[in-house]
C-alpha cells in the first residue's frame, strides 16, 4: 500500500535509478561513467588540385570512371597541394585501442589523429572500413583504456530515453538526449542498415559517436541526420550496435565486409497487384527484373515470381530484402519460397558475392590506400582501385596514376593511366610494383602495361642512373 501511494505521488526512482522523483530522466551517471570512453576524431588530408597539369585525356578517363575531378583551367601549370582538416567522434570498444567510428568520418584522412578525454593524444590506423553501413573501426597503440559497455540494440522500444555523446563542431563531450522515435528505419539508397531514428541533436562533429540507452549501454552509432540546412532539424539516424559490430568483428578478422547477392530488381506487392497474380494478400515482394547469368537467373528464379520467404525468413518489404541477403555468406545455398502459376514452391540458389561499393557509398569509401611516389622513388603516386572501378575496366587489379615526375614521366607515364601489368604479368599488388621498380640497376628498364582512355598500351619504365 505504501509502495503504490509513494508511486502515484512520484517518489519511486525509475529501473536503474534513471528516472528521477518528478518522473524526468537523470543522465549524469551515464556521461560521468561510460563519457571517458568516447573520442575525438580529427583528421588531416592533403587534396591535390592537379588540374592544372593534366591534360583533356587525363580529365576525361577521370570523369568516366567515376573519379572527382574539377573542370579543366586555361593553361598549364605544376599540381597544387593544400591540407583539409575535420572533426568527428568514435569510442573505444576495447581496452586494447579498437575504435568505432563512421566510415565517412575518415573516408579521405591521410592522418588521423585520436584524443581521449585525459587529453591524451594518439595517431591511429584504419583497421578497415564498410562504405555500405558507414561503419570503420580504427586502432590505436595503447593499453587499459576505458571502454563503453555494448548493449542490444534490438530490446529498444518506441518511446525510449537515449542519450547520444560526441563533438559537434569540435565541442569536446557534448551530452544531447531524446527518445526513440522509430526503428528499422529505411533511408533512400541505404538499404543494409534498419536505422534507429531519434530525435536527439546531431549535428556535424558528432557522426560516430555512440548512442546509448538509460542502462549505460551503446545502441548504436550516430551516423546521419535529416536536414535543409546542414544542421539538426529533429531527424537523426543511428546504426544499431549489433549490424556495427558485426561489421566490426569482420574488419577486425579479414579486413573486408563481404556480403550476399541475388541479382533481381524487386517492388513491393499493393492489394492490386496481389489479386493480379492470385495471393488473398499482398505478402511477400515482386520480382521485375532478373540479372542475367546471375545467381537467381541461375537458380531459375523468373521476373513475375513472389518472394515469400528467403532462407526461412517471410519477406514482407522490398527493404527488408537487401539486408538478408547480404548476411548470406557468398557461395552458401539457400532455399527462397516463391509464389508462381498461382501455387507456393520451394527452389534454391547459390548465393553470388556483392560489390563492395555502390554509387551512393562510393563517397564513404576509405582513401587510405593511396601509395606515394616517396616509395619507390621513380617520380610515381599512384592510387589502387576500388571493386566498382575494377569492374568497368573489367580488370583484375589496377594502380591509377594521380601524378607522374622524374623517371615517371620521361616514360611517357601521365595523369590518369591505369598501370596493370608487368612486361607480360598481370599486376596484383603496389608491392609487386614496388618490389620490380626497386629491382632495377641504374640505367635498367622494364616495360610497363597501362590503360589510357581504356585503350591498352606499353611504357618503358627506366632507373636513373646514379
């Protein structure tokens, strides 16, 4: 009797003492216990302006092949460098260095720099990065850091307190709140993460920082907003902790994502269609396309063919879609339930492998593999394609050549090839490049294989003599 009498009068703390005697929410234990383990990210990359030196070749094969490039300036003239500096927030999920942050935060630094909420500085190490969920995990060289307690993003309800910690516009350990708006949310062209949406303040400097909910766990990771004018607008998006550390542990093992795909277009079923093709109701997702020689074309999967269910899992948005597929390992059999000729069945399909980029993540793609010309000393910086790139040239593996000096471009080497093999070998690796140019006796040569406006060709690269 007394307990319900103090609870109509409001003086019975919330679960785990959250939720204070008027009932509004206390996050000071929260910030003050798990807030030493969130980080700031700055970075620092050296963008080259090289248009003044390339020529309408160069610019061309660049705008082809999906490379950024300025328009062309009257005259000729050296490249130009400059230095770009941002800011983002991550936190430490192991005591041993091993940060989350969003890819993006990173996706173009040279050098990254991670500060700790003891002031301490520390440079770290992209151990890999996912453009497809925006998620990178990072490392730094340190021991006994204090880390954040994981929670699971899927007991997340409705209406749910959660706190989100980070650096907008570079504001150390900036503490904003709000509830749980929406769950599994579907974003435009984002279609492997169900986002937490919240109305908590999210603003530019805190991508990558960590959600979390009234017990003191992280959720998720603050990743987008929505906005018209750059800034918070009561719309924010967060990637669940559980698809991040998924991500997580696969950089962490191999260094790459790797994910499952079907090769089909698909639409959502209304009542209409559902009639149209004989279901009492509009269950499942509508096949409109099927890539040829892909894994469903391969499976006899057919345009006009239901999907029920996939891999035991009932299908009932065209969203949901991309996401269980892609938790598919590439070569694994999988049996799809399909609704054709008015009857369900059963078949199966060997599961194809999915680029590790697309147009809308291309931009979140890490730039960190870029390999200076300081390596190998021929006047060569050059840059590794991405999957997508490789693919339009229909090559195996390929160095882009960002700018050519020296040794470089006495051979005729310029701005905007494409170095893919050795005499008659095909080039897989800059090491391999790397470890045949240093080989070199002074005065020496060595034919190199490049593309130049997609058209093959040969160079001879020769050593300075000493």
């Amino acid at each position: 009797m007394l307990k319900k009498l103090l609870m109509t009068l409001g003086l019975v703390a919330g679960l785990n003492g959250a939720v204070s005697a008027n009932q509004r929410p206390d996050f000071t234990q929260i910030v003050e216990k798990e807030g030493r383990a969130v980080v700031n990210i700055s970075t620092t990359s050296i963008v080259r302006d090289d248009s003044a030196g390339m020529n309408e070749d160069a610019f061309e094969i660049f705008r082809r092949f999906g490379f950024p490039v300025p328009p062309p300036q009257q005259g000729r003239g050296p490249s130009r460098q400059h230095q770009e500096r941002s800011l983002g927030s991550g936190f430490i999920i192991d005591g041993t260095g091993y940060i989350l942050t969003n890819a993006h935060v990173v996706a173009k630094a040279d050098e990254i720099t991670v500060k700790l909420m003891d002031k301490r500085s520390f440079k770290a190490k992209v151990v890999g990065s996912d453009a497809r969920t925006d998620v990178a995990l990072l490392k730094i060289e340190s021991t006994g850091l204090p880390k954040v307690t994981l929670g699971d993003s899927n007991k997340l309800r409705q209406g749910e307190w959660v706190v989100a910690i980070g650096q907008p516009f570079g504001l150390d350990n900036t503490v904003t709140a709000g509830i749980v708006s929406a769950k599994g949310r579907n974003l435009p062209d984002e279609n492997f993460v169900p986002f937490i949406q919240t109305d908590v303040a999210i603003n530019p400097g805190s991508s990558g920082g960590p959600l979390f909910n009234m017990a003191g766990e992280v959720v998720g990771i603050n990743s987008q907003i929505y906005s018209r004018s750059g800034g918070y607008m009561g719309l924010s998006f967060s990637i669940p902790i559980d698809v991040a550390m998924k991500v997580a542990d696969d950089l962490k093992t191999t260094g790459k994502v790797t994910r499952g795909r079907l090769g089909v277009s698909i639409q959502d079923l209304n009542d209409e269609l559902a009639k149209g093709f004989g279901l009492q109701k509009p269950d499942g997702v509508l096949f409109t396309l099927i890539e040829k020689d892909g894994p469903a074309d391969k499976a006899g999967l057919k345009a006009g063919d239901i999907l029920i269910k996939f891999n035991g899992q009932a299908v009932e948005s065209a969203s949901e879609l991309p996401r269980l597929v892609s938790a598919i390992k590439p070569g694994a059999k999988v049996t799809v339930q399909i609704w054709r000729d008015k009857a369900v069945r059963d078949m199966s399909v060997v599961v194809g492998e999915l680029d590790q980029a697309d147009k809308v993540s291309a931009q979140r793609e890490y730039r960190g593999n870029d390999k200076s010309d300081e390596a190998i000393n021929f006047g060569l910086e050059v840059q590794e394609l991405n999957p997508q790139q490789l693919k339009k040239l229909l090559i195996g593996f390929g160095l882009l050549v960002r700018s050519s000096s020296g040794a470089s471009a006495a051979a005729g080497i310029q701005s905007g090839d494409v170095i893919v093999g050795i005499a008659g070998n095909d080039l897989s690796s800059f090491a391999q490049l790397k470890a045949a140019l240093q080989a070199l006796k002074p005065n020496a040569a060595i034919p190199l294989r490049i593309l130049r406006n997609g058209a093959p060709g040969f160079v001879v690269m020769k050593a300075p003599a000493k």
